[in-house]
C-alpha cells in the first residue's frame, strides 16, 4: 500500500513505526528537514521538504497513486485542509486527520 504521512513528530513517527513493518511504501511530509533524515535514517522511507497543503508537495509525494494519507501534524486545521486537498484534487481513498479540537468534532467530508 502507498501512505503518504504528514507531521514527522512523534505520532507521525508512531504511525511509520506501526506501518513500515508491514512493507508499505511510505512517504512522510514535514518542514523540518533534521527530523525526515532522523527518519530515514531509522526506517525504509522517504522524506519530503515541505507544507502538506501545498498541491504541489502532495504531487511530489505520490499522491496520485497513494492509497492512504494520514495527517498528524500538530494543527488541526493543517491536517484537516491536507486531508480535504487529498480527496479534491488527488481521490486518495483513504485519509485520516489528526484532530485534537473539539471544535472541529462535527465536520462533515
């Protein structure tokens, strides 16, 4: 299966953790490019530079052929805006949004 992960934190490094054992071809997006090396050095994945929200990032990360994307940066509305460009403009079946707020709790897709 090909996930692309937004957020190289340490849920994001906790979603890789679960997944990369079960031989998935991984993507992870973050800004911080020391944590995606840390990554990378860790696990068989790749890192990308950049902003989750950004189309042409998600483009670069495979988002055309991914299967799943789960975002688990540390702002809602970042993973929520990543997820929405995911379904709009990629049709990746499956994502997941991180979502601590409660204000956000009744969002609809």
């Amino acid at each position: 299966m090909r996930v692309i992960i937004l957020g190289a934190g340490r849920v994001g490094e906790s979603v890789v953790d679960s997944l990369v054992s079960e031989k998935n071809d991984i993507t992870v997006i973050d800004t911080d490019a020391r944590r995606l090396r840390a990554l990378e050095e860790r696990y068989d994945l790749r890192g990308l530079v950049g902003s989750g929200v950004d189309p042409d990032v998600l483009e670069e990360a495979g988002a055309r052929d991914a299967d799943m994307l789960i975002a688990c940066a540390a702002l809602d509305e970042t993973n929520l805006v990543c997820c929405k460009i995911a379904h709009r403009r990629f049709n990746i079946p499956t994502r997941i949004a991180r979502v601590r707020s409660q204000a956000f709790r009744h969002g609809s897709d």
